[in-house]
C-alpha cells in the first residue's frame, strides 16, 4: 500500500471517503462533491487513473484530496489503510463502488475465473467492512438526526435473484446484500448507518462491451446523484434509477418452477 497526499491546506469539514475512486459513477459523485468544496480520500488500484481524478477534483474546487494506492485483493493491508482513514478528521462518509462484471460463460468454464469474480464484488468488499466496522464502534456516533459515520455500498439488482444469464455475478452482489442488512443492525446500536445501493443497467466502461439503449439505461451522473440524495437523507437501501424497485419485486414474485424456463 502507498499513500499520497497532493494538496495543502487543512480541511474543517470531515472528509469523503471513495473506495474504487476511478468507476465512472464514483468519479460523478465526487465532482459533485468537489464542486461543494469538499475533502476526499480516494482509494484506487490504478495510481495513473487515480492522480488523474484526484487533479480533476482539486481543479473543480475540492478542498483537499488524499489518494491511497490499494489493490483491494491484498487483504493483508487492508487494517492498516483502514486506521489511516482516521488519523486527521474521522471521516463523515465511506463509499464502496469497487466491482466487475465477469463474463458468465467465462466462470462457467473456469473455477479461478469465478472466485475472481467473487472476491472482487464479494470478500475484499467484506474484508474491509469488517476493520472499517470495527473502527466505527470505537467512535460511537451522537444520537439523533445527523447521528453519526455513513458507510454507503453499491451492490447490483442482480443481486434481487440469481438468473442463468449472470448467476456468479448476482450471487456475488446477493451475498454483500445480505452481510449489509446484518452491517446495518450491527452499527445501528453505535449510531452509524448503511445504505445498500442497488443500480440496475448503468452506461459505464464495465458495460462497455453490452449492447446499449432504452429507457432502462441510465447516466453515471444520474445514478450519482440518487446515491448522494439517498446518503444524505439516512436512506437504508436505494434502488436506481427508481423503477428497478418495482421491476425486481415483479422478477422475485415469478413462480420458481416458471422462473427457470425463462432466457433472463
């Protein structure tokens, strides 16, 4: 793990912290909050793509911006980046936007393709929840409306039900759905919250090679700003854009029998 820090000044204001800083949703919202003139902490894997974004966001007017080089597979480093989260300002927001989208036939065809997959969208998500948790316990939150950290994760529709089209995926993002109901009532008790966020089809480079167009895609910037909104109002779970709520409850009510002779 490297740490960089670009930028002088000190910051007042509890800083953001983006974990998979380089997706093109996490990139939308944290203009949003550089144009605000936020501090971000920006976590990433891609040192040239993260001082990219991070001089994008001093350029649009973020208070102070903190890169962290971290591949989120080398669990061992995980505790340590976690702690160095806190050591100025205890930070106010923790979002998780790290992900891939595996090629179905690919895990199918191959067990280390799956398990990828998995720890990618799964078990790094889970190992760094786990220290970050722990964390947030030591620093219980005041009670009442502004209480107190946010952690806020993106997991998938898929994750709603598994379909054959992309069951190691959905599975993936079904499995960090559920650890985040259980995050939410564990950190619920020391006034911290979680926000599950389910998008359903986003225009980003992870959908670069998917067939495009339609009502059912969305903008990184619009689901952006649901995320935000939600976060900002103590959300605990978020669908967007805001008829895959309705799309899903549909998907989970059809008959397993009938489900599975269906090409979804």
């Amino acid at each position: 793990m490297s740490n960089t820090m670009r930028n002088g000044g000190e910051s007042g204001s509890k800083p953001i912290v983006v974990f998979g800083a380089t997706s093109d949703v996490a990139i939308a919202l944290s203009r949003r909050y550089a144009q605000e003139g936020a501090s971000l902490i920006l976590v990433g894997r891609n040192e040239s793509r993260l001082t990219a974004v991070a001089d994008d966001l001093r350029v649009r007017g973020a208070l102070h911006v903190r890169t962290l080089l971290q591949d989120s597979l080398t669990y061992d480093d995980h505790p340590t980046l976690v702690e160095s989260l806190f050591t100025d300002h205890a930070p106010a927001k923790f979002y998780f936007f790290q992900g891939s989208l595996p090629d179905q036939a690919a895990c199918e065809a191959s067990f280390e393709v799956t398990r990828e997959a998995v720890e990618v969208n799964f078990l790094s998500i889970v190992s760094y929840l786990t220290w970050l948790a722990s964390a947030l316990e030591r620093r219980p939150g005041e009670k009442g409306a502004a209480g107190g950290a946010s952690i806020i994760v993106v997991s998938s529709v898929a994750g709603d039900r598994g379909r054959g089209s992309n069951y190691v995926y959905g599975a993936s993002k079904g499995g960090l759905t559920i650890f985040l109901q259980g995050l939410r009532n564990r950190l619920h008790k020391s006034n911290h919250g979680v926000l599950t966020v389910k998008p359903g089809f986003i225009d980003t480079k992870m959908t670069a090679d998917i067939e495009k167009g339609g009502p059912l895609w969305a903008k990184p910037e619009k689901v952006a700003d649901d995320i935000r909104l939600a976060a900002d109002g103590g959300r605990m779970v978020l669908y967007t854009p805001w008829f895959w709520q309705f799309i899903m409850l549909v998907i989970k009510s059809i008959p397993e029998g009938i489900f599975k002779r269906l090409s979804l």
